[in-house]
C-alpha cells in the first residue's frame, strides 16, 4: 500500500481534498485524476492507483462532501462539475499538460456532466461503470441511503463491524472492507465517530440521460463495465456501438459494480492498455 500525500484545493469556501500518489522527483509527470463513487472516498483507489503511476501520476480526489473534502450546502452538479474544473486547472498547473480521467459510477457521472457545460481539456476518459440513464430502482436505492440521518458511533469498532459497501454485491475481502470503513469515519471531540459522507448529498438526487454528455467527449475514451453489474445494459451496449463506435466498451468478467476491487489486475490490464494507446 502506498502513502499518498494529500493536496488541498479551496473553491467558494469549500475546503476540497485529494491524494497524491506521485513520485518524488517526477513533477513533470501527466496526472490522471480519479474520482469515486456515491457515499465512497479517495482511499478506495488506494489498491490500483500505485499500479498506475508508472505513466501518469494518480491523484485521487475526494469529492465534496465526502472523504477529507468539506460538507457543503451546494451539491448541484454544477457544484461538483466546477469542482472538476478547479482540479483540471491545478492539475495542468502542476504537469504542464493536460490531465486524464478516470470516474466510477458517480465520478464518472461528474466527469460526464462538465462536457455539458464546456469540452474539458483532458488527455483521456475512462468512465468506469456509470449507468447512461439513472434507473428509478438505483435511484430509490441512492436515495434511501440519504434518507438515514448520520449518528454518531460510540466506536470505531462498531462501525466497521456494521459497514457496507453500496452495492454490497462484489468481491472485497473482510480485510479491505474493514480499511475502506476506517477511512470512512472521523473521531469528533467526545471521542464518538461520524461517517465523514454527508447524507444530505444523497437526499435531493434526481435522475439524468448521460447521453448527450457522451456525444460531447472529444478525448480518447473507453466505458469499462462489471461483467455481473446491472450498470450497462444490452441497449446500452448497442447505443455504444451505433452512436458511438470509436468509444471503447470493455466488460471485465466476474466483476461487478466496483469493477478495480472485484477484479483489479483484469481492470488495470484493460486501463493500461486503453491509456498507452491513446496517449501515444
């Protein structure tokens, strides 16, 4: 396991979080954002983004309200979209070159929707199993998420024990089930733990066609879906192939919504070779 540094950006008085899992002495290094899901954190890209930072240097980004990035009363998309924006921006800054992406699920989702508002300047997007349309199924299971008022806990412990990925179908062992739940919490001053995710992000989501967005994206881009994920459908798939043929669709056997922890060296395989094309 790596140990990544963290880098903190300010934007409209929210505090924004990631981790840089970069070399030393590579400050030349194109970086590759990665970005998460709903309700999860930067460290979920602790087991894969090492393996990446032969090429790119990974920087993983907490997105607002979750993780180490602050709670806000904004959670438009455009609020995360311009989040987006802030760490492109710094991310050109620090390499001098454009950055790629690489989103799950509602990262990808994020990634989607600044190419409504603008064609970002990136190298590369790979968009790792975020549904083109938001089904009214997944949409109750976001919301009930939401609808759970945060509690504190009376120890680190007892959350572990009761922690959940979301899905829960998939492929993580006890063990990295138990790290990413430590770093899902914080200890506040009376030495309780609350889950650092602000269910209020998940209250107010409404459904959306990632459509138009795909038909924006003038990068090299590649869709990568879990095998046993519901995410991508036969429809899906053959939009993919009609409207947008030059777009790579890799489905990775065996894995499921949180495609990098079922089957991480088949995703990491398929990534790799995706970038090294692209960017050659």
């Amino acid at each position: 396991m790596s140990d990544p540094k963290s880098v903190y950006l300010e934007r409209e008085g929210v505090r924004l979080h990631a981790l840089d899992h970069g070399k030393a002495g590579e400050p030349g290094k194109p970086i590759l954002l990665l970005l998460h899901g709903t309700a999860a954190h930067a460290r979920w890209w602790d087991w894969v983004a090492p393996a990446l930072a032969g090429r790119f240097r990974p920087v993983a980004v907490d997105v607002r309200g979750h993780g180490d990035s602050g709670w806000a009363g904004d959670y438009s998309p455009g609020a995360f979209t311009a989040d987006l924006d802030a760490w492109i921006d710094w991310a050109r800054r620090e390499s001098g070159a454009p950055p790629a992406l690489i989103g799950h699920s509602m990262g990808g989702m994020i990634a989607l929707h600044l190419h409504e508002i603008r064609v970002p300047e990136i190298s590369a997007l790979v968009v790792v199993d975020t549904a083109l349309r938001l089904r009214e199924r997944i949409l109750e299971e976001v919301r009930r998420v939401g609808s759970r008022p945060s509690r504190p806990w009376a120890s680190l412990e007892e959350f572990v024990a009761k922690f959940r990925m979301i899905p829960s179908a998939g492929k993580a062992g006890p063990e990295r089930i138990a790290y990413l739940a430590r770093h899902s919490v914080r200890r506040l001053e009376d030495g309780t733990w609350l889950l650092k995710a602000d269910r209020n992000f998940h209250r107010d989501r409404t459904g959306f066609d990632n459509r138009p967005a795909w038909l924006r994206v003038r990068a090299p881009a590649m869709y990568v879906a879990g095998e046993l994920s519901d995410r991508l459908t036969p429809e899906d798939k053959e939009w993919f192939r009609r409207d947008l043929p030059h777009v790579r669709v890799e489905v990775i056997p065996g894995a499921h919504h949180h495609v990098f922890m079922d089957e991480p060296e088949a995703f990491l395989r398929a990534v790799r070779g995706f970038l090294d094309r692209a960017l050659s």
